[in-house]
C-alpha cells in the first residue's frame, strides 16, 4: 500500500513528539508500506513567526509573510527526515517548491493547482519514507506562496491525489469524527465512516477536525482519508464516496457554532437590486456571510437578515448603516448571542418530515428559532446562543442511531 | 551605482536592527543608487536551529542540516522586504532558490558555482530594494545547500560579483580592517585600503572580519568590497588590487592566532613518505593541519613537528601515537599553550631583510621562536602564548607606519 500520513503542528511541537512521529512513520513503512508524511510547523511556531513581523511592521506584506511562516515547516521536515534517517530509515524532505506544488498567487490563501508527483514516487520507489512540507507550494513565478491555516490537511489531502495513495492519514488529538461534540453531548459517537459529503457540511458547521478545502479535495479525487489519534492505534473515521446504505441513517451528525453574528435590516423598500447593494460593500471588505433571509411583506417593504462571523460584526454593521439613507430602510438591530445549530445527513433527501420533527423538538423545548436555512443534507436552525447545548443535545438523542 | 550591502547577524538581530538597517538601505536607495542587500540569519537563530536537531539526533544528516538552518536566513529576508515595502520602498526577498545560486553538494560547506543575476537585475531596474538570502544555495537536483559560518560574506561578494557591482558593502560591528587587534595594540590604525592578497593572509591568520573564501571571490573577480560599520557612516577599508604604491609599505598588519596546537614526533627514521604516512590519516579525520616543520638530523632522523586548531589536537595526538610503532619513532609531544604571530605586506617582496628584523625585535624581549613560516608577503612564528600581545605590539610598533 502507499500510505500518505499527515501530523499536525501538536503532533510535532517538541523534538520528542517528533520522534514520536518518525516511529510511527517507521512503524507503517516496516508494515511493507511506501509512506509519505506530510507535517505541519511544531505548534506556537507560526504565531512566534507572525508576532516577528508585527515588530517591524503594522501591515505585513502578503508575499513576504508567506516566504516568513513557511519556514515553520521547513524546520518540521528537517527535524522529522534527520530522525527518520538517524533511526535508519532512509528518508528526505521535500518543500513546496522542490516537489513542485503549484499554487495560484493568493498568497496567504493560495490554492493548489498541480502537483509533480514524480520525485516523491521515484523516492518512495527507492525505499525512503519521504516527508512533505505541508501548508506551502509556489505560484509560476516561483513565488512562496501558503495554503492558509490548516492548509496541511488540504497538502496531504492533495499530496495522496497525486500519488493516488490507498489511504490519507490524518493524525489529530481526536480519535475520529463524532456524531456531536462529546463535550456537549455525552452521547455522542465515533462515526466509523462518513460520506464527503456530510463531512464537507461538518467541516464548515464547525466540527473542527478537517480542514473543509481538504475534504473539498479528497471528495473530487476520491481520496480515502482516514481521520485518526496520534495517541493511539485505534481505527478512526473513514471519509468515503457515498454507499446505499448510508441513506438508512437519517442523520449522521449535529453541530454547533457559537461564532454567528445576525444582523437584520428593518423595513426596507423591496426593490430589485436590494441584495447587491447591502451584500457588495460587504463582500468587498472581505466578510464572509453565511445564511441570508429576507422575507417581503404586503406592503412592499421587507425584513433583510443576514449572519456573520462574530469577529466581522461591527464592520458589517458600520457597512450596513452607511448604506441605510440610500436603502430607505427604518433602521438596522443586530445580536451576537446567537448560535447556529444544524443537522446532517444524506438520509434527508429520502426521509420526509425531518425539517418538521427538527423544528417540534426545539419547540418542545422552549426554544425559539430565529433563522432556517436548509440543504439537500442540512438542516440549520439560528437560536438563542444560552440553549446551544440543550439543543445539540435533544437532537442528537433523537436523531441519531445510538452505538451498537 | 549598483551597491551590494551585507548585514551580519548582528545588525539584524533584533526587530529595531531591522528597520536600522531598512533606513540605511533606503538611504542608500533615496541617494540614487540600485541596492541589493545580502542578510545573514538574526543572531543566536542559527544556533537555536542547531540546539533543536541536536535534541533529536546526535548526528543531524547534513542534507537536512541545511534544509533547517537555512530557515534562518529566510525568515530575516522576509522581516527586512517586508519592513521595505512598509516604508514605501518597493522591495522583495529572494531565497538562493529562487536566484538560482548554483553550489556543490558539499553540505554544510557549499561553494557556489553559478549566480543567475537576471532576476535580481530585473528587480532593481524596476526600483525594488531586493533582499537577498545570504549563506543558502541549491545544487544542480535542487537540493537547498549552505556556505558554512560566515558563508554570508560570500554570498554578497559572489552576487556583487555577478551583477557588476560598483561596491560590495560589507557591514560589521567594527568599522575597518586595522593593522593590529585595537585591545592588544593601542597604536593600531584603521587601515583605508589593503590588497585582496594582503587580506587574505590576514583572513586566514584569524583577523575575523571576513570569510576567507569571500576575499578569494572578490579577488578572483576584482570586487571592490568596503568594509565598515554599520554603526557610523564613516568609509572603512577598501579592498582592492594590488596598486604599485602599496608596495612602499612594508607591513600592512600583524595578527596573532591563539587556536593553535603543536605537536612534535620525536627521533624518526627518515624514509620516502613519512610526511604522507602522518598527514594522511589526519586529513581523513578532517583536521586542517596549518604549519609543517621538518628537521633531518645527520643520524639520518628527523623530528617532525606541526600544528592543528586547538580543538582537535586530542584527535591528532591520538592518530599520531596510533602509528608510532609503524614510524619507528622515539614519541610524541605535544604544547597547546602556543600561539603563532604573523606580519602581512605586499612589501615584504621588494623589502629585504623582514625576517631577520622581526626575529631580532623578538629576541630583544626574550621571545623564543619555536616555529617559523613563510610565504611571499607573509611571516609567521610560533611562540609561547603568554608572549603574544607583547609581540604583536613590538612588532607593530617597530613594521607598521603610525598614522598620518
């Protein structure tokens, strides 16, 4: 098998969690696998990097920065490869340029567009376990360029596409993906297996486990990724394409994200062209909307809601009232004590009645929804942030399969 | 002008260094001229790296080594193009990559083979201040190669050399070459020139203001290097070819060496080979030995005597005894309290009598000379190290002109 394994920055934060990694390494390759490792920079190291450039600069460049924090996994390689080979495994590192990653120029956010898989085949080939900086790549100009944070899972992710690998390890502090936060929900469980789907809709509800372009990747590669503890030998959670038999469990997973900002525009002249003119500046500063409602009313005016990440609140706020005069709305409320709460499944598109049951179990509670938004596999409720927990915890009882 | 600027460690070993040496390029930039700038890793950074692998493997792999230690450099290109473009000067970094400074695969001690200027030329025609990496290259597979300890000297003379520089400005924390060390001699004289040779016998008798390989370079290629502080904007020393005026002074410097070991192989039967027999394992063990003295003696003996750095007489004294029996020798000595003092000048060629001058003013004090050596501009002794400063003040007073 050619194994592809990725270990995040916890993972490798100190020289002896580093051979903890190269034993581990070692241990798969003298399985008789090809293994390749992609690593992270040893965690805090790209804050110390980013605090260096706030000392001699307000405004980093872009460019610069990005040539600054892939360093951090620069040193990770190195460390990991020099372990590996004094245990004496043969082994090398490999950087984003060396490999040839090819990425757009979106430095700090950059995404990959190539990969050479050659040298690390013809490495693995030769018998070495090959270590891969992960998070970094270069633009055609031969420019630095980084993935953005937790862009290690999408260089793995993309690394196992290339090398069309049997498995993409990812190795984390969790033992898998739960059906909900065990720390809000005892009863949660580790889902064996789940579809890229559902787990592109975890990922970006909050389930912190994967990087979402990581899972983004692997769904349009069909890349087996296996989420896994580095802590123990335990199987962890299969992502994988979806079977018919995933649609029998109508739900897989319940999520909370608590960073939900909700702004509403009152009673405004429902004109066409409305959206554009309230969703341009805010998209312009660079703010990421989530679920937009806009409900008209008889009398030609309208409600227009919209969420934002907590942190963007006060700039989307400040956005929205300088637009309120040309807008001829009545004013603007906003509340950040809210919390989204939603449901997934693939088992949704075929069971009717699952937004209702959703919406009478909440009501059973006392609980107010202020907002819904759906997908095919999704159902997402806004709500009073104080009943977060209360609600993950009564859907996930009544949803989800309880282990066997 | 086309000016090349080195900063050491030290000058960018702080945030504050780095925008101090921003003004200064900038300074440079706004007085007209094209600036390229060579940096060293920040101060302490590259034995931080260092202490890391060292806590993960006894013997760091040395390909890995400078896929580590040349993170150091990187981060202090980044800090100081970053710190540029935030002053409004338009500036980016480059890594040895990404010029492409073509070395050997010599690990850890690279010589660099091929500059491809175009890109850093282009950058400058467009206005940038362009940082430059110093210390790192990469060989002909793209494997990232570094220069060795003070390999930074080179880079910026070597990339002087390739763009035609006008001035290679090498900055330190002294503000010139000088014709003695100031603490020893209080009548030691900045220099305002000295020729490639005559530097490089002071380089390689341990003045440690440049890297000896960089004065070869800037010889080789006739780089007009100024050396001088990054503390004033006083001129320091040039370095320049050879001028006939320069031979009117008979000494330029004198310089002592307290790294020194001798060791003597007593009463050996002198036969073809014997100097290979004792050189050759020592090479092997990667011991530079310095100065050779052999003595045959009518009995048709000989003693041979020789010195090493301080640091690896233990090594060479136990590979001398190891082939005792096999020499037929009566034994070995060995004296680490020795220090070798030496005068360098061009002069020295057309000057008779130099030699028979300085071992008289020695003898005068009571110095006894326990090994002599020259070369065309250039006379070193070995003598007793608690001799030392009292020599070099004698024989400065007595060689070298006092200041105008």
């Amino acid at each position: 098998m050619l194994v592809v394994q990725k270990y995040g920055g916890t993972s490798v934060g100190t020289p002896e969690r580093i051979r903890e990694v190269a034993k581990r390494a070692a241990e798969t390759h003298d399985a008789g696998h090809q293994v390749a490792v992609v690593v992270s920079a040893m965690s805090g190291e790209t804050n110390r990097l980013l605090a260096l450039a706030k000392q001699v600069t307000d405004r980093p460049d872009e460019r610069e920065s990005d040539v600054l924090v892939s360093t951090g996994e620069q040193v990770t390689v190195a460390l990991l490869a020099m372990t590996l080979k004094s245990m004496g495994y043969p082994s090398f590192s490999m950087l984003g340029h060396q490999i040839e990653i090819e990425t757009d120029s979106a430095f700090g956010r950059a995404r990959i567009q190539r990969i050479n898989a050659e040298r690390i085949l013809s490495g693995l080939r030769q018998g070495n376990i090959v270590v891969v900086a992960g998070f970094q790549g270069v633009d055609a100009q031969d420019n630095i360029t980084t993935l953005g944070r937790g862009g290690s899972d999408t260089t793995a992710v993309a690394i196992a596409a290339a090398l069309k690998a049997d498995a993409c390890e990812i190795y984390t502090d969790v033992d898998g993906v739960y059906s909900a936060d065990p720390r809000i929900c005892p009863n949660a469980r580790k889902l064996s297996r789940i579809s890229y789907d559902e787990m592109l809709e975890l990922a970006s509800l909050g389930a912190k486990v994967l990087q979402i372009r990581s899972v983004e990747f692997a769904k349009r590669y069909q890349v087996p990724v296996h989420v896994r503890s580095s802590f123990s030998r335990e199987e962890g959670t299969w992502l994988v394409h979806e079977e018919p038999s995933m649609e029998e469990v109508t739900v897989s997973g319940v999520t909370s994200d608590l960073d939900q900002a909700k702004i509403t525009i009152l009673h405004v002249p429902d004109r066409p062209g409305l959206a554009a003119k309230v969703f341009g500046p805010i998209a312009e500063a660079n703010i990421v909307v989530d679920m937009i409602i806009q409900n008209a009313s008889a009398d030609g005016s309208t409600d227009l809601t919209f969420t934002v990440p907590k942190g963007d609140a006060a700039k989307a706020l400040a956005s929205v009232k300088a637009l309120l005069p040309e807008l001829g709305a009545q004013g603007v409320t906003h509340d950040v004590d809210v919390a989204k709460v939603s449901i997934v499944g693939l088992g949704m598109r075929s069971h009717a009645g699952v937004a209702a049951r959703m919406f009478q179990l909440l009501a059973r509670e006392g609980i107010n929804i202020l907002m819904i938004s759906t997908s095919e596999i999704k159902i997402s409720v806004v709500i009073d942030a104080k009943y977060t927990e209360l609600a993950v915890r009564v859907l996930h009882d009544a949803f989800v399969t309880p282990p066997k």
